[in-house]
C-alpha cells in the first residue's frame, strides 16, 4: 500500500469498472474502502457469464486505453498490477451498411484508415480531417487531468491548468453537433456517409449524428486509430474487474457481493453513511462513511438518495430539520435528471457455436444496417463481437458470437407478453445474422438472450439502461453531469460523468473522483 495510514472509509455503490477502479485506487491510497453490489459477480457490465464451456462478454466487448498512457495503462501502473494480455482490434470494426457486401473497415493504421474513408466517401476528407485536428487537440488537453464539470476553485484550476493555446481552437466548435459539422463542408444531404456516422456514433454517443457533440465525436470516431486502439482482451472482458478486485483486497479494501444498497444518508448537506440489504439474510444495516461514491447511473443515484424517505416515520422524525436543506438543494438535481431523454436499453443474443459457422477472415466486430423493418431495435442494427481461436471465451473448434441492438426500454417493461417478445426479436436477429454467419441446427450450441429487463435485474441500473445519458451538446464536457454533487462528499462515477461510456470513459471519472477526494 502506498500509504499505510489510513484517511476516511469510503463507501463505493457498485462493483462496475469505475466502481472497483475507485475503490482500488482509494485503498491504494491509503483509504479505508467497502465496495457494494447487488450483482453476483463484479464488472457490472464489463462482467461475464458462463454456458455449456463459453464464456459470453455480458455488455462491453473492446477496451481502449491499454496503450501506454491510457487511462487503463495508467491506473495499473499505480496499483502495480500487469496489464491484461490484449490484441489490437484491426480493424476495430467492419460497417455493413443496407444491400452492401463489402464493408466499410475502421482500420488502426491512420493511413490505412484515410485510404478507406476517401475511397469509401469521396469528396468528405476536410470533414474527417477536422475531427482528426479536434481529436489531437481534445486528447491533449483530456491527458492534461482537467476536471469538467468544474464546480469549486479545486477543479477549476486543474481545468485551467489543462488549457493550452490548441485547446482554444476547439471553442469554436464546443456547441455545434455531427449534422452541423457536415453542413459546414457541404455534406448534409450525404446520405450514406450520414447512415455511417449515426451506426458508429450510436455505439458510443447513444445518439445519432445529428445530436452528438462534435467535440465528443472526434474523440469517439478517432480513438480506434494507433497508437490509441481498441483492444480485445484475452480470457474475457472480467479479467479487468478480476485485477481491480485483487489489487482492492491486497491494499486492505472490502468487496461486498449480493448486498444491496437501498438509500444515501445525508446530514447538514453532507453524506454520512449507507443504508444496506444483505440478499442471503435480509439483514438491513447503516454504514457510515466519511465519503460516498456512486458507481450508478444519475437516475439510480436521485433514487438512491430519496430512498431514506422510506423508512418508517419515527426514524426519519430526528433528521427531518436536518435534511430539509439537502431536500431543497437536491431537488434541483432531480429536475434536471427528469428532464433528459429517454436512454436506451439493449437487446442482446448470445450464440455458443461451432467454429464452422464463422466466415473466414472474420473481422472481431462487425455493424450490420438493415433495410427492412422487423422488431429488432431503435436503429434497425447490430452491433456483433467475435471470439478468436484462443482467446479463452470458447473451447477448441468452437466460437461465440454476440449480437446486440439498442431498444426503448418502455416496450419492455409495458409489453403483455415479455416472452413472447423476446422471442420475436431473438428469431429476427438470428435471421438477420444467418446473412453472414453459417447458423444451422447443427452449428449452433447454445443460444440466449438478454433485455432491458435482464440488465436492470443483473445490474440495477434504472429501467435497464445501457451507455449514459446520450453525449449531445447539453450533456457534454463542461455541460454534462460534475462528479461534485450538490451533496458534500457524494460523488458519481460512471457513464452518466465526463468523459461518457465504456471501461475506459468511467475508470477516467473514477481517477477524477479519487483525486477530487484526495484534494478534499
């Protein structure tokens, strides 16, 4: 431990990536640390399951940021812990887009990927030359820790210490979207280019390009390039967690499965301690804290702070004077987390095949558009991962294959028959995937799927959401959710936070968090 003194106990509500990387880095630090989840195993999303000898990625399939100083590469380096094996993802995905057997590669070689872009969408190279500038100006300034939102002296100063003159090139572009960006260089009316961006910005933004930020979609649409990457990890996408987990209890920290944490305690504006349910025992306890950390979804978190309003009244009547206050001052908060729209879920097939079924030359991930309706999701897509030979997630000769397409969550907690809508939209995609995939009775082993109502099961993230909050202009960098909450000493990590979604964008928040804490 690099610190054996211990400062404040910290209790950290859920074991996803940003969760345990919080939690790891504060124990390291020399931190009293109790982390706590409902789920069975750890990584939330980043997590895994297994079947019949498969090992299924149960959201989160690609990492970025394992390359030397990436936020990944950075946070084991500290803890002292290796670094997962991995292998590049190139190209980091191949685009079917609607009739078109060939697909658009995201390659990792910049060149490589110019070459792809140019010949694929003559007459755009200003456009993908603008995000390109973006993305090298956004990515210094980000490598410079600037905290965003800032919302005391502390974190403005690390933002304004962040600043340098290239990072005042990107101002002019801090309100504008994807739509604006392609009207300014003419191609507007650029349909198949517009299909591409609104299939690849979906995955990260959660929104189309005509509302993501600009800002954000250079750095999502430029990331996948070297010596940046995306990367497939080797074994499964747990073995992040799996690292965390143990880094966690050799520096002392307490990783609590199966329990429950049902409300947020707040005195005088100031976060005390957490209500907790023991699933094995139906034991309930209060736990005090000196500080308290979110791993949730913004919308998890209003419910989790307005959860003590449930109690029995003889046990609210001490603090009501007490709490009047935090009510007045978080009720702001919550009206801004009502106003958002409507998130996306996700349905997702798992398919336990042989390895005959998979084409040859399989790229790792593929996007398919589709056009014709059928009831498979928002977009008509899929997002489809890959195994490799060896890489741990199926035995010998065999493989997996995991589709997914985002989905209003309302239609499945509102349907009449869940089971029968889960069927339909399992048929639709594995017929969608037998355009590709050679699926028959014969090479298929194993096949399940998930819904927005399994993610809130497994995960408790409110209604099943998957991703955040959606990285328009309103919700972006300086104008997105601080992980400073009105409430002192309650912090919120995770993809509702600057930087947004993926293992990467919510271990970047929790390094935030920690060092928003150690500057306390």
């Amino acid at each position: 431990m690099s610190n054996s003194k211990v400062k404040s106990r910290v209790v950290v509500i859920g074991a996803g990536i940003g969760g345990l990387t919080a939690g790891a880095l504060l124990a390291h630090r020399g931190y009293e640390v109790l982390i706590l989840d409902q789920a069975l195993v750890p990584g939330g999303c980043a997590s895994t399951f297994k079947r019949k000898g498969f090992t299924f990625d149960v959201g989160a399939t690609q990492v970025a940021g394992l390359e030397p100083g990436g936020i990944h590469h950075r946070i084991f380096s500290e803890l002292e812990i290796d670094i997962p094996a991995a292998t590049p993802c190139d190209p980091a995905c191949a685009v079917f887009l609607p009739g078109e057997t060939e697909p658009i590669n995201v390659w990792r070689d910049g060149e490589k990927w110019k070459a792809e872009r140019q010949r694929q969408f003559p007459g755009s190279e200003p456009f993908w030359q603008l995000l390109a500038n973006l993305f090298q100006y956004s990515w210094a300034f980000q490598s410079r820790d600037p905290v965003l939102p800032p919302r005391n002296l502390w974190d403005l100063w690390q933002l304004v210490k962040a600043v340098r003159p290239d990072t005042t090139l990107t101002l002019p572009f801090t309100f504008l979207t994807v739509g604006d960006g392609l009207r300014l260089y003419g191609l507007g009316d650029n349909q198949r280019l517009r299909t591409f961006l609104d299939l690849q910005l979906k995955l990260y933004s959660q929104v189309n390009a005509q509302e993501t930020a600009l800002l954000y979609a250079a750095t999502a649409l430029g990331v996948s390039q070297s010596p940046q990457g995306l990367y497939h990890l080797k074994g499964s996408m747990q073995v992040l967690s799996d690292r965390l987990v143990q880094s966690l209890e050799r520096d002392g920290g307490t990783l609590l499965m199966r329990h429950t944490v049902e409300a947020i305690y707040t005195q005088n504006d100031k976060a005390t301690g957490v209500r907790i349910r023991n699933q094995k025992t139906g034991e309930v306890w209060t736990e005090p804290a000196d500080h308290v950390v979110a791993n949730v979804t913004v919308q998890n978190l209003v419910q989790l702070w307005e959860g003590k309003e449930n109690e029995p009244q003889r046990r609210r009547g001490r603090r009501e004077r007490e709490e009047e206050g935090s009510r007045r001052i978080f009720g702001g908060y919550r009206r801004r987390v009502e106003k958002l729209p409507p998130a996306s879920g996700a349905f997702v097939v798992y398919l336990g095949v042989d390895e005959s079924a998979i084409p040859s030359g399989c790229p790792p991930h593929l996007q398919f558009l589709y056009d014709y309706d059928g009831p498979i999701g928002e977009n008509n897509s899929l997002f489809v991962s890959v195994s490799h030979p060896g890489d741990g997630r199926a035995p010998e000769g065999k493989a997996t294959i995991t589709a997914s397409s985002f989905t209003d969550t309302q239609i499945w907690s509102q349907c009449a028959d869940y089971d029968k809508l889960k069927r339909e939209f399992t048929e639709e995609a594995l017929a969608r995937l037998c355009q590709y995939f050679h699926l028959t009775p014969e090479t298929i082993i194993h096949v399940e799927a998930a819904t927005p109502r399994t993610f809130a099961r497994y995960t408790a993230r409110d209604q099943g959401i998957v991703g955040g909050i959606g990285q328009r202009v309103a919700t972006f960098g300086p104008f997105g959710f601080a992980n400073r909450t009105p409430i002192k000493d309650l912090w919120l990590v995770g993809d509702s936070t600057h930087p947004g979604e993926g293992t990467a964008g919510v271990s970047y928040s929790a390094l935030t968090v920690v060092r928003q804490i150690e500057n306390w």
